[in-house]
C-alpha cells in the first residue's frame, strides 16, 4: 500500500481556484452536490466495501486494537447513515448570504455584513471514513473547500470515498477540486506552510497533535485539545438527581471528550451524597480516586496531584470535596479544559454564579455532560468541537464554516467630503438585507 | 528613561483572576469604570502632559521623524477627544448577554447561546498614547482584562494614562488589575508562551511583525499585516465618479492601511478615463507606475512586478489594465491582501460578481476604500481592522472583543435516556432569552 508524496503548493492553489468558483454558487447546486453524493456512495457501494474489506484485512494484519477496527468499518449500515445524513444537511436552510448588520452611514451609501464561505480548510481526521463524508459534505454545503487527512488505516477506503464526492460535485456543476485528498504526514506537514492559500486547519486528535499543528503553522486552528469536563454537586442538590447527571456523565460513554473526568462535592452534601454515588460508580465498573476527605466517607484509591489534570477516557474518575461554590467554580476553571462543566443544584441563584464564572464552552445546569454535542444542540451536524474561545466555541456545525464580509454600495462619496463637513454621518440602522 | 523586566507569567494570573471578576460585572459597573477615567484623566491632566512633554524631549532627542513625533502629542485637544471618546463609549448598549440561539433539546432541557467575554488580551500598539485609552476601554466595555504594550517612545505617557485607568476602574469597585502595562519588547516576547493565560493577541503594526508574532505564540492572533486595497474601474463605470473615488481611496490620507495602492482599469474605458485620472493624481502629487498599455495612454514611470504587492502607503500608485471583469477579480484576489476593494462601474450585475467573488473583508461599489473603520460603519469605535477570516473580519468593534458560551438548563436528563429511546429529542427553537 503506498502513498506518493504530493505537491501541496499545486493542490492547494487548485483549492483555492475551486473555492472562488464554489463561494459563488447558487444553494440549490451545493444541495444538488450532496443529494448526488448519497445517490453516488449507493450506487458504487460495492467497490466501496472491497476498498474497505482490503483496509480491514490490512488492519488486522497489523494488529489494530479492537474500537479502532470497530470504527473502520463502513458497511451498509455505515452508507445508510451517511445517505440520511447527507439529505438531512441537504435540507438545512443555506448557511450563506443572510445579512447580520445594515447601516447607512451617509446619504446614498450602506454598508451591509453579508454571511460568506471562510475559503479552504484543512481537516485532519481520525480512522473513521464515514468522517470523510461528514466533514466534505458540511463544506459543501458551507461552500467551502476542503483539504481531507483521514487515518492511515483507512485510506483504500478514504480514497474511493473522496472520488464518490468529486464526483457528485462534478455533476452538480461544481468545481471538483472542492474535495481533495492528503494521504500522508508529508501531506500534512506541506500543507501546515500553505498559509496564503489554506485559510483554517481544523486538526481532530490528541492534545499533542493539535500543538505540533499549531507550533508548527501560521494558518488558524480550530479544535479542542482536551475534555476535562466536571460535575460539582452542590450542597443545595437534589441527591438522587445529582446521582444521575454524575453517573451518565461518566459512564454513558467513557472514550469520548464530554464525559466527565473529575466529580466535585460540597463538604456539607457530601455525607449523603458519596455513598449512593461510590456505589453506582463502582457498579459501572469505575475506579474512584478520591481526596482525603473524600476518603473518610468511602473508601476508594488516594488522588495524586496530576489526577485533577488528567483525561482518563476510561472507567477512572477522581473526586474531590470543596468548600464552597467559589473553590468548585475556581478549581474548574484552574484544572479543567474549558469544554463542558455542569453544576447540580436546586439554587437558581448558585446556578447562575457558576454558568457566568465557568469559562467553559458550556455549562450546565442539573443535565448530563454527554449532551456537548452538535446534533443534539440541534445544528444537524458538527465538524467538531472547539475549546478555543475564537471564532467558534463549543460544537462547530455549519456556522462555525462562514465568515462574513462587509459590502458597501455607495454613490461616489468620498473620504474627503466627510471630513470637510460637506457630507455629515447619518448611522441610520437599516432593517433590509444587502440588495447584491 | 529604565525600563524593568516583568514576571509575565505573574502578571498574566493577575490578568486572568481579573477577568474572572471583570467578567462577572453589571453593565453599570463598567460604564462607571468608563466614566471615571473620563473624569480622572481630566483631574490629573497636568501629571499627563508633563510625562508626555517628556518624551516629546526624548524622541526629540533622538531625532524621531516628524510624523511619529506629531502622533506621541498628547494635549488638551486630545485629551477632550478621549474623554468625549469614554463617554460615547459608555453610552453605547451593552455588548454582553445577549441570546444569540435558544433551543429546547428535549422536554424540560434547553440550550442558550449567550455573549461573554473572550477574557485576556494583549495587545501591541504604535506610538500614539490615546491609543492606550482606547484600547483599554474597549476592553472595559466588554468585560475583557488587557495587556497593554505602546511604543517606546510613549512609555511615560504611557505608564500615567495606565495607571489612570487602574484607579477608574478601582473606584468603580472593578480589579485595577483587568489593566496592567508591558515595557519592553523582553515583555511581548514573554507574554507570547502564556498560552495557557492569555485567549488572543492583537498585535497593531507591521506585517513583519505580526508574522514574528504568529510564529512564536500558540495564543491566536487577530490583525492585519498589509493593506493592499485596489480600485477597479469597470467598462461600464461613471468616468467622472470613478475618477472622484479612485483619487480619495489613493490620496485623501496616503499612510494608513484603508489608502488604494493599486487602479485597475479596464482597457476599454482605459482612453477615456486614464487621461482625467492621472491629471488629477498628478495634480495631488502622486507618481504613477502604468503597465504598457496605460503607459501608451499616459505618460508615467514603467511598473515593475513588486509593484503590484507593494503597500507603498506614500504618495504612489500603481496602474494597470485589464481585459474584463474576471481579470480584475483575479488580480486582486491574487496580489490584494483582503483589506478593502472597490468597483467603480454602473453595472448592478458587475457589482455583484465583483462583490461575490473577491475575497476582502470588505467589497466596495461606487465608494472611496478610506470608508473602511468601524466609526464609520457606526461601531462606536474600534479596536482594529482583521484582515483575516477567522473569528472577525474588517473593523473590530466591541462586537469583535466577543465570544459566547451555551449554557443548557435541565432537571436531570441524561444521554442513556436519549440513546434508550426513553426520552425523545424535541428540537423546538425557543425565542426566549436566557433566564441566568
């Protein structure tokens, strides 16, 4: 299986080319693109599933960890989500061209903020294919272009895939350069210096990864490095829903990055509190790692220092009791990765304190960590989550793909007469939107 | 005139615990903290304009050019200006807390997107002092701490208009510390590896600089490193408009980055308008560098290939024709920088492709490329003009100082009921506000 090293300059001059083309076309030729997308993956799905037949042999061969195969998979189950998804984001309203701001600034002349594609992205993946059809199709929809690095072990698959969406673009009209393929670290590493054409890398992976991105280009990142996410169960909570929230949060899904790695307890709920929550934990099959006090009520393994900085991902969770509201929302904000933090509590007003101190992508109130999540915010679809603070925070679905620019259509002012006086401002707020 | 060198790392806890604070304060804290330093800077003016007649001696000394000297003034004039600049600002409505998006997720569970600060930001300014003012209450307003680093030759204006806005915002009952000055370029290069401190960069100066900056911090960066703004003028323009415009965007102000540095025009209107265009660019002082084809029209110097991505910001302009519409897209796209670029032509449909299809933060018909400023759009004030895609685009206004965070509010559901079908999603958008 050999991968050739590719000319990153020429694919991405030809992104770019694509993008001016694709950024101009109208929403019913980019949902054309999409719904000849799933009708495309349908009709070759043969050749698709050899691809990913070989792929899985050569995975087994070297011995690849069991969730890994798990996600290599695209069988007919796989294509039939992918199809839905891929009609459902067709019938998103257009996430282009509503106008956010309309001013007129002087007699004759408004400006206007129109909503518009970023450019070309870069998105590097994890093993899943069905993430390839995913994230191309958000772009798409997005009129961006897309620059795609999935996993090493998929790559048979990956590439029929990137064919099946060049392909339905081209008959839709669109320029198929939209959707391009990297297929090493090569690749990537020649694209991290492309930053007059590439305008956003948006990097899935470990913490360690999206530094190497970003020590290592000057194009914008955007992704989350890390899912350190808690529950504080105040000393005003509901004990048996508190239960409830800190048990899901840790044990519906323990591999993904809104579970929650470390359970907070106010010292005077702690009592009554620890015994039901140890138990239930412990019967999930989790390995508590508690603080001293925690300790005293029940018994588990003693929590070292860098356990309050550390993503288990696993069936481990530390907990530690707090004095007050103020040391729980301190601790967060100190240990935590700023992704998803939920407090459980009957005040409204304690509940208010921590949503406005958290500085986390989300807090919750009295709700399960596990709902960070796009789809079930209700965006349709997400490219990822971001725990950065700028541009996009939080799940990025397709809102999180479009800038904006300002356009002002005038009638010959100029600088000069404003400033003599002979034109004055009027900053009169418009309610329509930009007529071009 | 000594600077020290700061503990940058201590300095950014001190940010960051001031923000936590900053963060959670009423509207009416923030503007009182506005209108304070209006007051004080009023109160204490004599201090301010001795340390500044002090480094007018200094730069004088060492022989600052004319123009940097004329911008370190900081009089009485200025001085009205900033105080007149506090209070509008503080006038203006409230940039946090608002509910951008609200959904119920499921029965008794909804999601709210709401505005909140970004947290800490450094920001690298030029000479002007009043900058400083400005700057830091932007911030202010919108509940950010900043770094604040000025020009050298400012420093002790500088450290008096600083401490200045430390004391506004303590009698406002606000941390002095959401304020906190940088002295040495030993202090920005420090700041850079706070990444775990410090949320964005805003650095305002050379392209140069900014590239030094993106290369050596993980923090993002918000900015704009040139100004390469074009004036395209189309077979179908107005002659006498287009002359008008073109002559404003090149010569109303020749150093700032919103200033022409490239007339395009189109050959067929080329005999027809190059002749006025070039007399009245003549007339202002400016050099003309044409292409051949402008150079058999009008006499003018030859124009090398550097010329069209040099941002001269002086008394120059390149001229070059072109052969249709798409031409000039092309050109601009290729050789612009994203800033600011206009049409002239009465053609509503060359407009538009003009305006769809080049890729600046802002896209002009019929007006001068020195409207782009965030007063002018009816900001209020600025913080910069972003001539990248990501996060803010064009002049950064409070707006820009921005970012959100979703705040779910539930009764104790969790993922395990979605997934077991016991609960069902309702997706129904709410047009409520956040109530906490």
């Amino acid at each position: 299986m050999e991968t050739t090293l590719r000319d990153l300059h020429e694919m991405s001059l030809r992104s770019r080319k694509a993008f001016y083309d694709l950024s101009a076309a109208s929403l019913n030729a980019r949902n054309q693109a999409l719904l000849a997308l799933a009708r495309v993956l349908e009709e070759r799905y043969e050749a698709i599933q050899a691809a990913n037949r070989e792929d899985l042999r050569a995975a087994e061969q070297d011995h690849l960890a069991a969730p890994l195969m798990h996600r290599l998979v695209f069988d007919r189950k796989k294509l039939n989500q992918v199809a839905d998804g891929l009609r459902a984001l067709a019938a998103l309203p257009d996430p282009l061209g509503k106008t956010t701001y309309a001013m007129e600034i002087t007699e004759g002349l408004s400006v206007y903020r129109v909503v518009c594609p970023i450019g070309v992205i870069g998105v590097i993946f994890e093993s899943r294919p069905d993430a390839l059809i995913q994230i191309a199709s958000l772009c798409i929809k997005s009129g961006n272009a897309v620059l795609l690095k999935g996993g090493r072990e998929a790559i048979r698959t990956n590439r029929i895939l990137c064919d099946c969406v060049r392909l339905a673009l081209e008959e839709a009209g669109l320029p198929f350069d939209s959707a391009q393929l990297l297929e090493s670290r090569e690749d990537v590493a020649s694209m991290l210096k492309e930053d007059a054409l590439i305008d956003l890398i948006i990097p899935r992976g470990s913490r360690q990864f999206v530094r190497y991105i970003m020590d290592n280009s000057r194009i914008p990142v955007l992704g989350h490095s890390d899912g350190i996410c808690h529950v504080y169960i105040d000393e005003f909570a509901e004990p048996a829903l508190a239960v409830k929230v800190a048990l899901d949060s840790k044990v519906q899904n323990v591999s993904v990055c809104n579970a929650a790695e470390t359970i907070l307890v106010h010292e005077k709920i702690a009592p009554a509190v620890l015994p039901p929550l140890c138990d239930a934990l412990k019967k999930a099959g989790v390995e508590i790692r508690g603080d001293e006090a925690v300790r005293k009520i029940v018994p588990c393994v003693p929590a070292q220092a860098e356990d309050w900085e550390t993503e288990y991902l696993d069936y481990i969770v530390s907990v530690k009791t707090v004095a007050s509201l103020a040391e729980a929302v301190e601790h967060i904000n100190a240990y935590g990765s700023h992704h998803t933090d939920c407090i459980c509590t009957a005040s409204e007003k304690n509940a208010a304190v921590f949503m406005q101190r958290v500085d986390s992508a989300g807090v919750y109130w009295n709700v399960s960590t596990r709902f960070a999540d796009g789809f079930v915010y209700g965006f349709g679809a997400e490219v990822g989550i971001a725990t950065g603070k700028i541009h996009a925070r939080g799940p990025m679905g397709l809102e999180g793909l479009t800038t904006y620019k300002y356009k002002l259509i005038g009638s010959g002012q100029t600088m000069a007469e404003m400033k003599s006086g002979e034109r004055a401002y009027t900053h009169n707020p418009l309610s329509d939107t930009c007529p071009l």
